[in-house]
C-alpha cells in the first residue's frame, strides 16, 4: 500500500484510503509531512491520518456516492452545499416526480374506494 513518508506512514484502512494516498503522493510527493497536507485543507493532521487509517472510514463515501447518482447530483454539491444549474433543475425535476408519484397512489387509493362503491350501489338498486 502507498504511503506519505517523512517521519510517519498513512496505512490505508480501505481501497478508497489508499487510492486517496497514492493521489496525495502524486500530488505533493513523499517528501510532504502530513502537517503540510493538513494545512493545505484546513484540518488537523490527526484528523487525516484517524481517516485514512479506519477500516470503515469511507464506507459512507461510497453510500453517498451512489445516494448522489441515484438523485442526480453531485457529491461535491451534497456536500459543499453549491448546486450546479443543471443540478439544480435535475433536483427540482426529481421533487416533481416524486410528487406526482405520490399524487398517482393517492389515486390509485381512490380508484379502488370507487370500485368498491360502484359495487355496493349495485347491491343496493
């Protein structure tokens, strides 16, 4: 497994740690200490290292990924809260059709109280 070298070693936990780890070294080298990678991102050095070291620290990565493809957008928009414009439109379209979804079983129940009606007017003429 890849790693950051200079006075300490990432061990990825997961495939996306080390994936994540082998894009780290391309992008600052090994010669970059995990303070410096910190810095760049605003977060503790701990921080990193706790995430890339648990075995299951990514799992929810891949759950929002696919939660994202299923809705359409982003997951840089999930989660820095910034919608693209189709993003946008994709999302109010996906609102509509679930709305519309919900107003079809509302009808469907209603179907079935009219059949049943219809059925009871009948016995009773």
């Amino acid at each position: 497994m890849a790693g950051i070298k200079r006075g300490f070693v990432l061990l990825p936990g997961n495939e996306i740690a080390e994936r994540l780890v082998k894009a780290l070294v391309r992008r600052f080298g090994t010669d970059r200490s995990i303070y410096e990678v910190a810095k760049h991102i605003n977060e503790h050095q701990g921080t990193i290292k706790e995430s890339i070291e648990a075995k299951n620290a990514f799992r929810q990565a891949s759950v929002l990924y696919k939660l994202c493809n299923l809705c359409g957008v982003s997951v840089e928009s999930i989660i820095t809260g910034s919608y693209t414009d189709c993003e946008k439109k994709l999302t109010e379209a996906n609102n509509k059709v679930a709305e519309l979804e919900n107003e079809i079983e509302v009808l469907k129940e209603k179907v079935v109280e009219f059949d049943k009606l219809k059925v009871l007017f009948r016995r009773l003429k």
